[in-house]
C-alpha cells in the first residue's frame, strides 16, 4: 500500500531492543517487496517465525491447461462449480491463467482449519456473496459483499464465513497488485482525480496476539507445489506492526464512476494493475449525456489484451445471453464489441445498473481444461444476426 499504518506495540526505532514483560526479546521480522527495496513492513512476535517443528509436501498444485484450438470469444458458467463443502482455499477452482495471473472462483461455507500463504504473488478476492473474517498476521479484516481484498505475498491468514451462501472471484498473481498509476503522483498520494482515495481503503481492523501452544499448520504456495509448516505455537502472535505492506479492503460501491458527454473508454473504470494486467470496475453510472451519443462501446479489437469478465449483477448493456456469476473470455487477435440490438438499444438511456469486475491481460490467456464442463459452446456464434 501507499501509506503509512501502525497497530499494537512497537518500539520508537528500527532494529532496537524491544523486550517482554520477562525480558526476552520479541522476534522482528523485516516483511517486504524487491528485495529492500520495496514497501515493507516490521512485525514484532512472541515466537520466530521460522520455528516450524516439521514439514512436508502436501503436493502439485499447478493446474491443467486445454490445448490450443480455434481463437473465439468464451462463455464459462461459474456458477455450476462444485458446491461441495470447502474451505477459501482448498476449494477453489481455477477457469483461466497464463504465466502472470491465475483467475476463479471459489464458494467457501467451511472455517479453514489451518493457515495459509501464497509466496509466489499477491491475491486479489472479490467478494460477490457472503460475509465473514480474515485472520491475518497484520490484524482481522472484515468482509462483505462488493469488497475487493488485497492479501500481499507471504501473508499468513485464514478465512472465516459466516453461514450462509458466500461466492469468491479469485485472482492469484505472480507479482503484486496494487492502485492504478495513472491515479497516484510521484509520493504514491491518489490523486483529486482518482475514482476513489485512501478515505475508501480499510486496513485490519484490530490486532489479536495469541500466545497459544499446540500445534498448528501453516500451507504454503510455492514454485507450483504446497507445502505444510507445522509450529507449536500459534502463527497469529503479532504484538504490534508499522509499514506500507499489509491487507486491505475496497468495497467496489466506493467507486465513483468516471462519466462523459461521449463514451469513456475501460481505462477510466480502472481498479488495481499488476505485472501484465489491470482490474477494472464496471459500477452503476450515468450514461454519456451528447444528444447524439452512443452510450454502448463500439466494436473495437483486442491488439495486445485478452478482456475477462465477471458478471456480478444488473443487465449488462452490451451483453445477451449471459447471467450473474458469468464469466466471459475476448481473446486478443479478433475485434468485440455489443451484441445485436444492443448498440440501437443503448441510445437514449440515461444511466445503466451493471455491476461487473473486468481482467484485462497483456498475456494471452489460457483455459483451464476442467473449465470446459462450465462452458455455453454457443457463446462465440451469439453475434450472428437471426433472419426472421
């Protein structure tokens, strides 16, 4: 993140004595980006937090690509994944990837009876459905629907729903996410123009420190494969923390929609970027106010971009045949835009109420091979004009 927080105890320096109430030390460690220099935070703990007591590889946990076949617009219907009991983890399952993001979606209805920290990137979840807690070493964040959170690499947490449906848009990187440059000045500050400030992010909300012991599993990603850390004492036993680098929540109905008299085009919906792609938010807007205006985008080709869309609800205006919990895929090399009808049907219309998340890739994007049995095989032919 951009700015500064403080939680719990610290001591007034770096790098300096900070003793227990029985004059040991607490442990400190430096957690940061690019080596040092990245944002970066220090964590002071009861315990080293390299003291596992044994290891194992719990397995391979890189996923399956489909073979290269005919380049064509993809319709994937996510809301047919498995509904089997699952935690936020464990439970998710994976429609499209490539060398920089991995994207799915998860239904978590089970409490994660262990922790667990991707090390390859940062994680982006978009809460669609649900409610519940994150318990993470920098603190507890609560979420509800329409919150995107931001969990940076090597975060140890573990995810709480409450009862009830929950549903998870995932995106796991190979890198970090963080606010659009085009809204930040030269100190990182988001600037007047920016469709949100640092008045809308969340950080933890509180700093629970167990002292705990027993036995506890922390699952780590990493190099394609999970691994199981086991310590005998409890992971979360943060005293007190101070940096730029933790998790955060943006609720997505905070973002102010940037409007015009004529059609703006995705960048201004513009959310978080990463290595190769941006996050996008498309909210409840007004339309384009010209008197001519054409409110729908025009057709326009994907040169260098693969576009993603997760359909959250509302009628999407450019869209037939899809729902929410829809994913779409525009493949770069081939032009999209509004389906039949949709162009003539936008004129005049004054605002639209769609809610959906867009992924754009400056990598092409890969189908994971289970994704198939999700799939309306009659999406790419949908913009072929029935006679009557």
């Amino acid at each position: 993140m951009s700015f500064y927080r403080q939680m719990g105890k610290v001591p007034n320096k770096r790098h300096i004595v900070f003793r227990k109430e029985d004059e040991s030390l607490f442990k400190e460690q430096v957690m940061g980006t690019k080596g040092f220099s990245g944002i970066q935070s220090i964590l002071y703990h009861h315990n080293a937090p390299t003291a596992f007591s044994k290891t194992h590889l719990i397995g391979e946990c890189k996923v399956e690509y489909e073979e290269q076949g005919a380049l064509r617009p993809r319709h994937f219907y996510s809301d047919n994944v498995n509904k089997e009991p699952s935690d936020a983890v464990m439970g998710r399952e994976y429609v499209l990837g490539n060398e920089d993001l991995l994207i799915g979606v998860v239904n978590p209805t089970e409490k994660m009876d262990y922790f667990y920290r991707n090390s390859d990137g940062d994680e982006l979840l978009f809460v669609h459905h649900g409610s519940g807690k994150i318990e993470t070493t920098f603190g507890t964040l609560q979420y509800k629907p329409g919150d995107y959170i931001v969990i940076p690499v090597g975060t140890v947490y573990r995810v709480t729903p409450d009862q009830g449906e929950s549903k998870f848009l995932v995106v796991e990187t190979s890198s970090w996410i963080t606010t659009p440059k085009r809204y930040r000045n030269e100190f990182g500050q988001l600037l007047e123009h920016s469709p949100f400030c640092e008045r809308d992010i969340r950080g933890p909300e509180s700093l629970a420190t167990y002292t705990e012991k027993g036995e506890f599993e922390v699952r780590t990603k990493s190099r394609g494969y999970l691994h199981a850390h086991y310590f005998e004492h409890h992971p979360l036993d943060v005293v007190g923390w101070d940096g730029y680098l933790y998790p955060w929540i943006f609720n997505v109905s905070d973002f102010e929609p940037i409007t015009g008299r004529i059609h703006q085009p995705p960048p201004v919906h513009q959310t978080f970027e990463g290595q190769n792609f941006v996050i996008c938010s498309f909210v409840p807007r007004l339309y384009d106010y010209h008197p001519e205006a054409v409110p729908a985008p025009y057709f326009h080709s994907n040169v260098d971009s693969d576009e993603v869309l997760y359909y959250v609800e509302g009628n999407f205006m450019s869209r037939k045949g899809v729902k929410e919990e829809s994913i779409t895929l525009h493949p770069s090399g081939i032009p999209h835009g509004p389906h039949p009808g949709k162009i003539e049907d936008s004129i005049g219309k004054k605002e639209t109420l769609e809610l959906a998340v867009m992924i754009d890739t400056f990598r092409p994007l890969k189908v994971v091979k289970k994704a198939q049995r999700l799939e309306d095989e009659n999406y790419q032919y949908s913009w072929v004009e029935k006679k009557n």
